[in-house]
C-alpha cells in the first residue's frame, strides 16, 4: 500500500508520475521550475528532502496543485494529530505547511494546518492561475496576505487573498499557528 511507503518515496513517485503525466524531461522541468536537473534527479530517486519552496516550484512547473506532488493516502476517515502529517518546512523561516487534506479527483482544494514562529517571513511565489487562499489564525499572531498589502491577524480572523499573486506569512509571536484553504479555481 502506497501508504506505508516513507514520505521522501512517496514524493518522489509523484513528482515522477505527474513529469511524465506532463510529457517533461528532466531537463525541461529543470528548466520550467528554475531547479537544477541533478537536484530533479535526486528528488525522484527519493535520495532529496526538498524544501517547501522546492515542491511549490515544481506544482506550478507541472502545472498541478502542491498536494499531488506529496501524495498523501486517502483513507476514508483521517486523524492527523498535532505534529503528524506529511510536512514541508521552509527554506527561508521558521515556516511548516502540513497537509491536512488533499482535493478529491474533480476538485480543487487543499486544507493545510501552518505553524511559524517570528523572525524571516515566508515569502510565497504565485501559485496555479485562479488560486484562491482563506487564512484562519489559531494562535498567535500574523503579517499575511497579499506581499505588498498584508494585513495584521489575531486568533479568529480570517483573510481570503489571491495565492496567483506573491504573498507572505510572518509571524508575530512564539507559536503561530493557523488553517489555510487552497482552493485552485
């Protein structure tokens, strides 16, 4: 069962299965995502930890959302507890996205649980044309939103902003944490 199989295998299958889905070479996703073929190869060999960054740039390369390239079981009932799920962490901040659930076949949304602590924001790159993100904060505060207009967050609010356009998240206090809603219009 693909479920028992380690995260870094799971991954590299994916990435594998939707470059060929694709119709790419190693060298054209190379050069569509802005990463290095050696690197593309290792990913696929399962031998990489790609980071957060990484594995957007490669979703907007193959032209898939986020979640299929970390191919996640689909069990029909899922309990992730608190520090369980398939993660990534940034490259650039104190920043972990984890997949809480994944779009069905014929529908276009993922449900990530972000937990961050102050410091370097995370920067986002656009993602898929007609991305749509809905931010619930949790705990702590956040600078998210929009990369030239973001707006300040407490426990409860919400902000829906588009994810096709550069957006960050930073966090304003020790333990942020917070539910983000993808959906990919």
């Amino acid at each position: 069962m693909d479920g028992e199989r380690p995260p870094f295998e799971r991954m590299a299958a994916a990435i594998r299965r939707e470059r060929e889905r694709a119709g790419m070479s190693l060298t054209e996703l190379a050069k569509r995502s802005g990463l290095a073929k050696s690197t593309l190869s290792q990913l696929e060999a399962g031998s990489g930890n790609p980071s957060l960054e990484t594995l957007w740039a490669l979703g907007v390369a193959l032209g898939v959302p986020f979640s299929r390239l970390v191919d996640p079981p689909r069990p029909a009932v899922r309990l992730i507890r608190v520090g369980e799920g398939p993660a990534a962490h940034s490259g650039q901040a104190h920043y972990t996205a984890t997949l809480l659930a994944a779009s069905p076949p014929g529908a276009r949304r993922d449900l990530y649980r972000v937990e961050a602590q102050p410091g370097e924001s995370r920067r986002s790159e656009p993602h898929l044309p007609g991305t749509v993100e809905h931010l619930v904060i949790g705990a702590g505060r956040a600078l998210a939103g929009p990369a030239d207009e973001p707006v300040e967050l407490a426990p409860g609010d919400y902000l829906s902003y588009p994810g096709d356009a550069p957006h960050v998240f930073t966090a304003l206090d020790p333990g942020t944490s917070g539910v983000i809603v993808m959906e990919q219009l």
